[in-house]
C-alpha cells in the first residue's frame, strides 16, 4: 500500500443521511459564529469548512424530529475547535505543564457548567453543559462529563509524548486511542441527541461496554488514517496508528499502512460478530445501531469533509464488499478482553 494515495477501507454497515442535517449544519456555524470560536483558532476559517452538521447527520438516523440533534452537533464543533486550537498542531500540543492546567479548566466546566473565563471555547464549554440539563437526566448527563474528563486527560498524554519526541507502544496507543480522539464524549450523546436513555445496568455490561470502546477505537484509527496526509502537511504529527506501527516494527509509514488497516478491519470484524450476538432492551439496542451509525458515518464524512481531502482527491474510500477477507490478528493485551466478551457469548 502507498501512503499517499486513496485507502480503500471496508466497512459493510450501510450508509445513510438526516435529511436535516443541512439545517444543523447551519446552526453551528451560527452557534460557533455567536461565541467566535474562529477567534482562538490559530489559523481562522478552517472550522467552516468541517461540515459537521453532515457528521452529525450521518450519525443520528432514527429520530424524525431528534430533540437533541443541535447539542450534538454543537458539541462535535466544540471538539474540532478545542482540538484545533489548542491539541495536535495547536498551541499547547507539546506543553503538558500548560494543557494540564487549561484540562482542569475544561472539566470543572463540564461538571458544572460555569465559568467566568473570556475564552470563547470555555465560555461554549459551559453552554453546552448548561444544555444539558434541560434535555436529558442526570446519569446520561453524568455519562457525558465522565467521558469529557476522559479525553481531556488524554491531551496531556499526547502533549507528554510531543514534548519528549517519543512515541508510545502499539498497545499503549490502542488503549489510548478509545478516549483521546474524544469519541466516547460522542458516544455518550447519543441517547441525548435523540431523546431516550440507555438504562444504566445495560449500558455498563461488559459486552456494550466493549463494542463503545470499539467504535470509539475503530473511528480513531479510520481518522488516523484519513487525516494522515493532513496532519503530515500542517505539523508533522505522528501520533496516530501507522507511525506508532512504522516505529515498533521498524519499517516505513507504506509499508505499516496494510497492518494498519488488518488491525482496524479485525477490530470491525469482532464488532459485527459481538453486536449481532447481543440480546439487550430497546433503548440499548437503539444506542448499539447508533454506534454502527457512527463507525460508517465517519468513514463517508471523512470522504467528503476538506477537514482531510487532499486537493485533487479523498485520502480514503469505502468499500462494503461482501467477500471481504479478514486475516488473523492478535489483539495488543490492553484491548485483548473485547474477544473475550464475544467468547463468553457464544458459550452462552
């Protein structure tokens, strides 16, 4: 495989679109524009062009009329905001000292939705928390702040691992990557964006648990691999699944790229098998296709979004080819215990 042209990724889940996403769409930026978080980017214009009302759209498709549909959306340009402003290329991405202290800003806001900062993204932090608590309950709320805490931490992760120039293990990489691209916040918006709550006995069995962590992990590596050419070109950052693998194996970035993409296909591969074997309520099961939803979502938004595009061509495509062959893996010991989930089912 070569880097720098087109990844076809497979992915069999079907695609699909809210036919209002383009209302959403322009929402945000209307929501965006009345906090100016374009003000604290370090370079102005880009959050126009993320599109996030289709990333939206592609992940919220049952609700004709989702109550929560414009939070969810909201909280996606938040996280592609403070993720560009201040993580990655940002400002603080080498600093762990500073982005600690900005982190411990940032949580006590998502726990109580105050602030008496200027910044915009602290001041948008605290509207969406706000939100909060006039649309949903107080543990999909909890569940939500929970999962702010957990990505926000992860940025003095790789803020230490950017001002060291070190790079961690295959495995510490894959444990790292449920929380650090901030999927799990998402993850927990689900049941918010369309007005039901996932029971807490269900949404915290090991076997749901497994398959969020999954898709959390299967969208990180998809924009690892999306956004390589992107993240290359502007920073040179090489926190992401094909250099973590070109470093441990001693190879160059083409030549990891294929066991980046067996990783990523035996990840979805146990997915599929662990979703179709899950027996859970309504709500649960509702939340589980949300989660589907989310793994191609990203795939055909990442497609279109200029966010990763190369000038002249998308970095990826998909491919649901039925035939599709997915070799043996051996999973790193840190998410090991997701085949065991599937394991324990099938002996039920």
């Amino acid at each position: 495989m070569d880097i720098t042209e087109t990844t076809v990724l497979w992915c069999p889940m079907p695609p699909g679109i809210h036919p209002d996403w383009r209302q959403w769409e322009r929402d945000t930026v209307a929501w965006m524009e009345s906090f100016d978080l374009d003000g604290e980017q370090r370079e102005q214009g880009r959050l126009h062009s993320i599109i996030a009302g289709e990333l939206a759209g592609r992940t919220i498709l049952t609700s004709v009329d989702p109550p929560g549909a414009q939070f969810s959306t909201d909280s996606l340009m938040w996280l592609f905001a403070f993720d560009d402003a201040y993580c990655d290329e940002g400002r603080y991405s080498h600093s762990p000292s500073t982005m600690a202290m900005l982190v411990a800003e940032m949580i006590r806001i998502a726990e109580t939705g105050r602030t008496t900062s200027r910044s915009p993204l602290a001041r948008a932090l605290a509207d969406l928390r706000q939100r909060l608590d006039t649309l949903t309950t107080p543990a999909p709320t909890a569940r939500w702040v929970q999962a702010m805490k957990g990505y926000l931490g992860y940025q003095v992760w790789e803020a230490a691992y950017r001002s060291t120039n070190t790079m961690p293990t295959i495995d510490q990489y894959a444990v790292a990557r449920i929380r650090n691209g901030s999927m799990e916040v998402c993850a927990m918006t689900l049941d918010i964006a369309e007005g039901y709550e996932v029971p807490a006995d269900e949404i915290d069995r090991p076997d749901v648990r497994a398959l969020m962590e999954m898709a959390c992990s299967l969208v990180g590596w998809d924009n690892d691999i999306a956004s390589y050419y992107k993240e290359h070109k502007r920073s040179g950052d090489k926190l992401n699944l094909v250099d973590v693998i070109a470093h441990e194996r001693g190879v160059s970035p083409g030549e990891a790229l294929p066991e980046a993409v067996a990783f990523r296909d035996a990840v979805l591969d146990l997915f599929l098998r662990l979703r179709d074997q899950v027996v859970a309520g309504p709500e649960t099961m509702r939340y589980i296709s949300g989660l589907s939803a989310w793994i191609r979502g990203n795939l055909d938004w990442s497609v279109n979004t200029a966010r990763y595009r190369r000038p002249d061509r998308p970095t990826i495509a998909v491919t649901d080819d039925p035939d599709h062959v997915v070799g043996p893996f051996t999973p790193p010991p840190g998410i090991a215990w997701w085949w065991d989930q599937l394991r324990t089912t099938v002996a039920a």
